[in-house]
C-alpha cells in the first residue's frame, strides 16, 4: 500500500506511522484519516511489528480535523450524513487505535490540537518534545461540544480535563506531564530517539503478552465505563453540530473561527 499523506517506516520491530502533511501543520484530512487507519491495520496484521509509534512530520504532530476541507465539502451535510462521517473517520478509526492488540506510542512535538489530541491520546504512552502543546478549544471557536471522542477526563483526571475544555485553553509539555498526561518530555532534538528506544524496550516483551495485557488494561478502564462515556458523548457532540452556535461558525468559515483563536 503506497500512503500520500502518512508516512511509514521501519525500525526493527517498530513501526512509525507519521502524518506527514507538514505544510499544512499536518491537518487530518479525509484521506489522511484513511490512510492512517489502513496504516494502523496494517500494522496490527504484520508479525514483524512488536510496537507502533504514531507521529508527525515537520514542526507539529498535528493542528487537528482539516477544517478548509470541512468547509468545502461537508459544511452542508445534514444530521444524518454527518453522524455516519463522523461515526467512521472521528470515532471508529480513533477507537480502533485504542483497541490495537499492540502497544502504541505517540511522539508528540509543536501543535496537538483538538483531532490530533485525540488520536495522541488513543495511544498507549505519549511523549512530547518541551516545545509540544496540547488543547481542545471547539466550545470557544465553533460551539461544539468538545471533540468527538471525550478522552480528556480520563487522561488527565476531572478538574485540569475541565479548566482545559471550559477555557479552550493550551497545556504545555511539561503542565501535561504533571498532570500524568504524557509520560516523558524531552528535548526537540532528542524526540525520536528517545521514542525508539522506549519502543525498542517493550519490543523485547514477547508480544502474546503484551497483547494480554494491554486487553486487561484495557478492561480496566473499560469496567469503569469508559466505551459506553465515549459512546454517549459522541452522540451529545452531534447535537452540538445543530446547534445555533455552531451554525453561525460554519457560515464565518471554520478554519477562520479557529485561527483565530490560535488554534488550527
Ligand atoms: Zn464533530
């Protein structure tokens, strides 16, 4: 399978799988959303991939959902059409990540925004560069009910998923650290082989264990309700797509609506 907008390469037993739109701050586009979900199947099929480490080229990980596209080919969808687009390229594929039988990483560096913050967070261990910087603002720039997939609360406990959300403000590297965010930050220079070599350690586990456990781990968070919380909140992020709010930030462009707010 030969990708436009992902790149693939391999380490070993490592799989890196990077959106690789740079010029575009990595923005995730229908195709790009595709192909990384291909590239993650891919993956999980192949007995030579132990782990997966899903990053970004360029100075971001990812400014989130392309939103210039969304203007131009989605901006009239009906309720209907957008549930199914969003169900499949927003909720399933991120889901799909999460449920990956192999443990993944994400190398974060620059912008990890909204779209982008789930999907960093759908991984098992996230690792950032000093300069990596997190948020979610949609409730501010487009009066939606967070993103699609409600993650924030469980990755970085209820009041800093709250303050994040409520203010549409930006956690940095190291705030994201303190609050058991992100596992690791280290310097820009250092990111990849830093990444790869905490890869490489857990290649080492033979990989029917590590995939025991991460489905025990899974469960764990599973017993406290974290699928059907995901679920519901899906469903309430679409009524916020009907919104009145959200529909006078559709008719101001919603890539302009978030740029302003330093976001995309
Ligand atoms: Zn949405």
């Amino acid at each position: 399978m030969t990708f436009a907008m992902i790149e693939v390469e391999q380490f070993g037993p490592v799989r890196r799988i990077s959106h690789n739109r740079p010029e575009a701050r990595n923005a995730e586009s229908r195709q790009l959303l595709q192909e990384l979900d291909e590239a993650v199947t891919e993956a999980v099929a192949d007995d030579a991939v132990r782990v997966i480490v899903i990053a970004g080229k360029g100075d971001h990980f990812s400014a989130g959902h392309d939103l210039k596209e969304a203007q131009r080919e989605r901006a009239d969808f009906t309720v209907e059409q957008r549930w199914a687009f969003e169900e499949v390229h927003y909720y399933d594929y991120c889901l799909r990540i999460f449920n990956a039988p192999k443990p993944v990483i994400a190398q974060v560096q620059g912008a990890c925004v909204a779209g982008a913050f789930m999907v960093a967070n759908m991984c098992d261990i996230i690792i950032a560069s000093e300069d990596a910087v997190f948020s979610d603002p949609v409730a501010h720039t487009l009066g939606a009910a967070a993103v699609e997939v409600l993650v924030h609360p469980w990755v970085l406990g209820h009041r800093k998923a709250r303050e994040l959300l409520y203010t549409g403000g930006r956690l940095s590297a190291a705030e994201a650290e303190k609050a058991g965010m992100v596992n690791h930050v280290v310097p820009r220079d250092q990111l990849e082989e830093r990444t790869l070599a905490l890869a490489n350690k857990i290649a080492e586990a033979p990989p029917f264990a590590l995939r025991l456990l991460k489905r025990s781990l899974n469960r764990s968070l599973e017993a406290q309700g974290f699928a059907i919380a995901l679920a519901a909140h899906f469903d309430t992020h679409q009524l916020s797509h009907v919104s009145e709010a959200f529909k006078a930030a559709r008719d101001k462009g919603l890539s302009t609506a978030i740029r302003k707010h330093g976001g995309d």
